[in-house]
C-alpha cells in the first residue's frame, strides 16, 4: 500500500495540485484527440478514465474537503460518467494512508504521549483511509478499538479548498455560480463540524442512546479519555462494507433485515430526534452475516429546522399533493417557488416539483416497498437527468430550494441508494408522522 509522508498544507502547496491537475487534465485532451485521430476506436470513455484518475490521485493526496466532494458526488451514479463514480467511490474508505510518522506527531501534539504510550498495542498500518480521517486498529485493557485520526490541516484548509473546487463542480456538475453560492456555506459549516472530533463524539453518544432501541442496530461505545479534537476512540466494530458484503451472496432475508434496520434508523432520527446522519454512504456501516447494522461515523449530522421538516413532509402526504393552495404554499415555504415568479412560471415549478415528490414519496405509500424495482430507480434517474438537461433550471433568476435541503436530499438519495444496492423489501408504509402533519 502506498503510504503518504506529508500532506499539502499552505493554500498555495494546495492551489498548485489543483493547478497542476487541470494541465494534466487538459494534456489528457489533446492526447484523446491525437490519439482518435489516428484509431477510431478510441472513445469518450477513455478520456474520462484517464482524467478521473489524474483527478482523484490529486485530490487523495490533498485529502479534506476536496476528498470529501469527491466522495460526496459519487453517490449519485446518475450524475457523473461511470469512471469518475468508481473512482471517486473509493475516497468512502480506500484513499492513501498517512505513514506512521505523521500518524506519531498527531498523537504527540494532542495527548504529549505516543499511541504505544497511551494503548497496550496499536497498529501503525491503518486499516481504513477516507477523506478526512484514517483508522487504527488498538487494544486497551482487553478491549479491541478502533481510533480515527484526523489529517494534519483538514481542518485549517476547508475554505480554501471550497473556493478551489467550486469551479470543478459547476463544470462537472452543470451547476451554475449562483446555485453553487447559496450552498456553499451550508457545505462549508458540515465540513467545518466534520472536522471537529469532540463534537462528533458527543453527537455519536446522543445518536447512539437515543437509537439503542432499534432491532438490528449495533453502535460502538465511545472513549472520551483517548480523544481529542483530531483523534476519536470507539469500540471494534466487526462487519463488511456493503459491496464486499454482497460479494458473501446473503440470502433475500439477511438483505430485508439489514435494509429494515437501516430503514428505521432514518425514520426514527428524522422524525423524532430532528437530526439526522446525513452520510448515508456504505464506507459508515458495516453489515454482519445475522443481518446486523453497525453504525460508525457520526461525523455529519443535520439538525432540522421546524419549518423545514413542516414544509417537507406535508408534501409526503398524497392527500395534500394535489390541494393546489397548499402546495403551492408549502413550495413557496421550500424556496422552489418565489415572490418575483411569474403566473407561468409558479405553473411550471409547482408541476416540475409535484412530480418529484410524487416519485421520491412513493416508497411511503406501500405496506412493503421493493428498492430492488430498478424501473422505479431508472425513473429517479431520468428524472434527474431532465432536470440537469432543462433549460429553465440553468436560466433561472434564483435558485431552486432552501439550502437545508442538501443534506436531507442527500441522506434519502443515500439511503435509497444503499437499499437498492441490498435489493431490500422494506416496511414503509402509514408511518405516524404523516398523519400527524395533517392534523395541524
């Protein structure tokens, strides 16, 4: 494995990956055509190979924000070419580690005592590397843990990185500047959050209590004597990531239960605590053969506004969808509609939006819901694609929805997204909370 033994750190050590990246990118270009000049076998598929690999190289090397966007768009395997969603996948739990000096000087500066000092034994190699942070693999008085270390000026680098990125993501993205602006500081603050390792401590022991009654659900007990603001210490959690657990081929029943669990999680944090895990990606669960779900990062969590959760979830309700005043009021309450709309433009909005919602709600409205339907999958996907496509989106004077928005769109496209991958059958249908919204 190759192991890194420093980390851009400065902004213009940073700046100058990025700008080197985008030379090699643009060298990539006019190798293609070179190359398609000459054999007309080569495709669009092998320009993008090539540059999604230059472009994750470099941010695996920068780690932090930049990693974390990365991460962050692979997600969603309808909006980026399929070499760059592989490639980018692997920031969830693959990327670089740092090598164990690095890993020594953390330690030494937070704790003034080395990791061999401080635990009976602890292994040098991590185990996992992701975006912001790796794991180690320790024992203390018996016990197995795992400790997460953060890298070195993650923390110190996400604005920076932000403003870096931002160009890539509109061009990639098909985003625009103004759309990218109104998000930018909700993505900055969670990044920020993410950073810091005794917030998400005391957020994981909350969730954690508050979920411990929930069938199937395993979490880690956490140890606040050995961590620190960059260094967080739990419990060994045993387990597989999801596509190394669906290579083991478990049985439809151990894939239902697993998807239930994970199912009930969301539901319960969402609509009873009012914050919400909003990384639902596979590299922060770990699934054992009894059907298990363990749960690992509670590095970004959403706490939702009132208003907002009102707003978004009287839509859920098909008897309020098409109560044409209360929608279209309820989408005024979602910024998808605004003051300065026109008639047409209220018309055109209100359909677009009640179409989305009529599709992403449609999981709620069946006793038992099949995430391994791949027509209705197809269906979000081409949805989103025409979104993408439309024109009036691109062109339009104002954004289209609250900002609180990102994260929550993210968590149900990652929970739906996961669930699919398990091909789950899931119990959805008539939870509490939709008829209690009615009622108000």
């Amino acid at each position: 494995m190759k192991y890194q033994n420093n980390i851009p750190a400065t902004k213009v050590e940073r700046a100058t990956k990025f700008v080197q990246t985008g030379i090699k990118v643009g060298g990539n270009y006019i190798k293609h055509y070179a190359k398609k000049a000459f054999d007309s076998s080569v495709t669009r598929e092998d320009l993008h190979e090539e540059n999604a690999a230059d472009i994750y190289s470099a941010l695996s090397e920068l780690k932090g924000s930049a990693l974390k966007v990365a991460q962050m768009m692979s997600m969603d395997r309808n909006l980026l070419p399929r070499a760059y969603t592989d490639r980018f996948a692997m920031a969830q739990y693959s990327a670089p580690p740092l090598s164990g000096p690095l890993v020594v000087k953390t330690f030494t500066s937070y704790f003034g005592k080395t990791p061999q000092q401080i635990f009976d034994t602890f292994g040098m190699n991590a185990v996992n590397a992701a975006s912001i942070g790796q794991v180690h693999q320790a024992t203390k008085d018996g016990k197995k843990l795992a400790v997460k270390i953060q890298y070195p000026g993650v923390a110190q680098s996400v604005q920076a990185d932000l403003k870096m990125v931002k160009p890539f993501a509109v061009r990639l993205m098909n985003l625009n500047d103004r759309d990218v602006d109104k998000y930018m500081d909700e993505v900055e603050t969670k990044l920020l959050e993410e950073t810091d390792y005794r917030l998400e401590l005391r957020r994981s022991r909350e969730i954690s209590e508050a979920c411990a009654h929930l069938t199937g659900l395993k979490f880690a007990h956490y140890y606040p004597e050995y961590s620190s603001e960059r260094v967080l210490t739990m419990d060994w959690m045993e387990g597989k990531h999801l596509d190394e657990f669906l290579k083991t081929n478990p049985a439809q029943e151990v894939r239902d239960k697993i998807g239930q669990a994970l199912w009930d999680f969301y539901d319960y944090q969402v609509h009873t605590l009012r914050k919400v895990h909003a990384d639902p990606h596979p590299g922060n669960f770990l699934m054992q053969p009894d059907g298990t779900l363990g749960v690992i990062d509670f590095g970004c969590v959403k706490e939702i506004p009132e208003s907002y959760y009102t707003n978004y979830f009287t839509l859920i309700n098909p008897d309020f969808l098409f109560d044409e005043r209360l929608t279209e009021q309820t989408f005024f309450g979602l910024e998808f509609l605004h003051e300065n709309d026109t008639p047409a433009e209220r018309k055109f909005y209100v359909d677009l939006f009640r179409e989305m919602i009529v599709l992403l709600g449609k999981p709620f409205h069946q006793e038992v819901f099949d995430f391994g339907d791949q027509a209705y999958f197809n269906g979000v996907f081409e949805y989103a694609d025409r979104l993408s496509r439309m024109k009036e989106l691109r062109e339009s004077k104002v954004a289209r929805g609250s900002k609180d928005a990102l994260y929550i769109n993210r968590t149900y496209y990652g929970l739906y997204a996961m669930l699919n991958q398990l091909q789950a059958r899931v119990r959805t249908s008539s939870p509490a909370w939709i008829w209690q919204l009615s009622e108000r």
